[in-house]
C-alpha cells in the first residue's frame, strides 16, 4: 500500500507540474509533458503488482534499475516537453531513452535470476 501511495504522490505531482507549466506556456502544449504523469502511474501499477510475484531479495537490485530506468524516461519527458514548448531542441535527449531501456530491460533480466546469484 505505501508503494502505491508513493507512486500515486508522484504521479499527481507530475499532473499538477504539468496543469501549472501549461497554464503559463501561452496556449502552447506538450504531449510529452502533458502524458508524463500517466507514464508514472502505469509504470508503478505495473511494479506493484510484480512485487507480489518474487521475493524481496531479488526485487532489490530489480527495483533500483527499473526505477533509475523510470526516472529517465520521466526526466526525458520533462526536457522534451519543456524544449517544444519553448521552441528548441537537444541532440542528447535520445540518451535518455537508450539509458531508460537499458536499465529497464536489466531489471527484468535481474528478476529471473536465482536465489544463489543475489549473495
């Protein structure tokens, strides 16, 4: 239950983040930056209802690479959002999705680990 509180926490943060930049970006929006909270709320529906599937013991390091993995995809949302509405762009906001996937898909590599590899 305090997983679910913390991820709800976050997510309506995010939603009230983005209710308030929209507001003050002059009519221009986002789709990035208006969706980013829903990213959060799936993505920590989604580790919850893993986490009544395996043990505490694997779910640690699991738990710390999904969730480095979902604050870059958050964090890329964000700066991608902001960076449309403001009209620009960054060549470097592809490395947050590479290093999001990345860290993403070592998670569910570590969660089919056994018990003898987590010591």
């Amino acid at each position: 239950m305090k997983k679910l509180i913390s991820y709800g926490s976050i997510s309506l943060s995010l939603f009230l983040f983005q209710l308030v930049y929209h507001h003050f970006s002059h009519g221009v929006s986002s789709a990035s930056l208006r969706y980013a909270w829903l990213i959060m709320a799936g993505a920590g529906l989604i580790w919850w209802l893993v986490g009544r599937l395996f043990s505490n013991k694997q779910l640690r390091l699991s738990s710390n690479l999904y969730h480095s993995g979902l604050a870059c995809f958050i964090t890329w949302c964000l700066l991608s959002g902001v960076l449309e509405i403001a009209g620009s762009d960054s060549p470097y906001l592809w490395l947050y999705v590479l290093f999001g996937s990345g860290f993403i898909c070592s998670s569910l590599i570590t969660l089919g680990w056994k018990e003898k590899h987590m010591r």
